[in-house]
C-alpha cells in the first residue's frame, strides 16, 4: 500500500510525516494550478514558476511572457493576470510560448517543493482531478499533496480538493491515508461534494476574488475535468506531461 499526506500549507512540507520517495503534488484551486494547467492546455509551451518579482521583471527584459498576480490583481508590468479565462480568451497570444509565472502563494508552493527533491512535482486541481488521478494510479508511489492555502495560512478550497483526491485514491484501495489533515481533508470533501461551488462561497478566497469581480474565474476553477491533461515540473519548466 502506497500512502497518501497532505500539508495544508507549504511551510508543512518541509515536517511532513514520509521521509519516503513520493510524488509531490501542488494544489492552488482559486486559481494558480487551474490557470497553469489551463495554459498549457490551449497551447502554452511551458511555464517557468518564479517567486520574487524583481526576478520576473529581468525574464520580461529577457523577452519572456509575464503573468503574475498579487492579492489578486495583476502585476501592473505583466502581459496576464492569473485568470485561466485569460488564456483561453488569447489562446492565440501563448501558443507554443513559454510563459513566466509568479503569483502571491502558488508558484511559492512550488519552490517549497522544489526544496525538497521529490520523485516528481505534479499540479492538482479540480479541473484536472481525474486525469491526475489516473497518473498518480499508474505512477504507484507514495504522494504529499501540499495546498497553497493564502499567505502561510490554511485555504479551505485547496483542502477541500485534496480530499477529493484522495477519495479517489483510497477508494482504489492501492493508499491508505497516514495524517490527521488527509482524513479531515476527506471529511470535508464529504460535506462539500455535492455543492462544491455553494459549499466554498463564503470562503475568505472565494469573497477575495469576488471583490474584485472574479466571479467566473471561481466558477471555472471549481468545474471538475476541463483540462485533461497533467503539468509536471522538470528542469526548471512546468510542461505537459507525455
């Protein structure tokens, strides 16, 4: 039996209970796993994850497309926000282009894992949730999912995702889960499955990016299976995994 843990924020990576070799997976729902996996999925050739922004400003200079966010909005010298809508709306802009990519928690949650030598960094989201599934079945390895959460602190959505995922994964019967928080994630996903949407409305995200009229961005993101496909991490590059 292969286990499953989950670190509701990234700074729980690093005291996670496995000190065996694992796949990581990277959840960030509202929104940045949603919007990568969604640019690579209408033609991005590859996202670079960057965390500072003075970082993100030399690879503008260097000729690379921007996209970045902070609290929300996009950063003023960015070429996108952080909204998967963008990239389907200008698919024609990100075509076999490779984009650099820093956002407020998820591109930080990344780096957390980068830290840390996993046999794999793969993103999770709710619109990809079976296709990550199915490689997560076949991959055969133990997995830490680590939620982006909102500035080191708890996110509801992203637990309530992970626990989505780990239902499906211990219903195969090949996990069993080894933390207290994969068993409350489970629980919450229980509650919130039939209504997923209604369920996180009143989420500090969800009310977050609804101040600041991002009403389908939450839509899009807590639709399950649009973007069939899994970002993996390699070399420097979030690509389509072959």
């Amino acid at each position: 039996m292969k286990t499953i843990e989950i670190c509701f924020t990234p700074q729980l990576y690093e005291s996670r209970q496995t000190d065996l070799q694992h796949i990581a997976v990277v959840i960030d729902v509202l929104r940045a796993t949603t919007a990568i996996t969604t640019a690579i999925n209408y033609g991005a050739k590859g996202i670079i994850p960057i965390k500072e922004l003075s970082d993100l400003k030399k690879m503008k200079e260097n000729g690379y497309l921007i996209a970045s966010e902070r609290d929300g909005l996009k950063v003023d010298f960015a070429d996108f926000g952080n909204s998967p809508l963008s990239f389907m709306d200008r698919k024609e802009e990100i075509d076999d282009k490779v984009i650099a990519y820093s956002t407020t928690n998820g591109t930080k949650a990344i780096e957390a894992a980068m830290q840390h030598s996993p046999t794999a960094i793969v993103l999770g989201a709710y619109t990809n949730k079976d296709k990550l599934v199915e490689y997560l079945l076949e991959q055969n390895q133990n997995v830490v999912f680590i939620c982006s959460g909102w500035k080191s602190q708890f996110g509801i959505e992203d637990a309530v995702v992970a626990g989505a995922f780990c239902q499906q994964l211990t219903d195969n019967g090949k996990f069993i889960n080894i933390c207290d928080s994969s068993k409350a994630a489970l629980n919450l996903w229980d509650i919130a499955k039939d209504n997923l949407i209604t369920y996180l409305e009143n989420s500090s995200h969800s009310q977050r990016l609804k101040n600041i009229g991002l009403e389908k961005d939450i839509e899009f993101c807590l639709t399950e299976n649009t973007t069939p496909i899994v970002p993996i991490y390699e070399d420097g590059i979030i690509k389509k995994l072959k």
